[in-house]
C-alpha cells in the first residue's frame, strides 16, 4: 500500500461525512500536516499521512507540537486501519 492510498481513503472517509480533506502545502514552512480536514460544526484537525510503517520525522514532530501549542489538532495515519481508526475516535466520538 503506497502513501496516496491512505491518503485518499482519508479524505473519501472525511467527504462521506460531509466534510472537506484538502491538501495543506506551506511554501517556506517545510513539515506541515499534509491534510486539512475540515467537518460540520467547525471541526478542523490536521493530519499527516504517511507510507504503512513510516514515522513522523523529527521536523514534523517540531511541527506538530507548535500546532498543537495554539490549540489544533494535530495526527497522523500511516494505513487505512489508522484512518478507521482515527475516523471512530475521533471523529465520530465528537
């Protein structure tokens, strides 16, 4: 399983959902999440998707904390497994 496709079974979970998964790109700040989800009731979390066994690199973790600093929510899915995983637990649990 390559990266693009937990990647789109991310954002095909998001959109059933009436929600949005859009790409995030930052020109000039390198390590952020891939993906803005956003959903019904102003719910946006930001998730890094990476390859099946791939971790955060340590750029990303630095990332990840400043984000989660000003009080986002920040994660990462490396398989469909974690995405459904990440779709019960936090999404549909809110």
């Amino acid at each position: 399983m390559r990266e693009r496709d937990v990647e789109k079974h991310l954002k095909t979970n998001i959109e059933k959902r009436n929600g949005w998964c859009v790409k995030f790109e930052s020109p000039g700040l390198s390590g952020v999440p891939d993906r803005i989800c956003m959903l019904p009731g102003g719910r946006l979390y930001f998730v890094e998707v990476k390859r099946p066994g791939q971790k955060l690199r340590k750029l990303q973790e630095k990332r990840k904390k400043q984000f989660e600093n000003l009080g986002q929510h920040v994660y990462a899915v490396s398989s469909k497994e974690e995405v459904d995983e990440f779709m019960r637990r936090v999404i549909d649990d809110e």
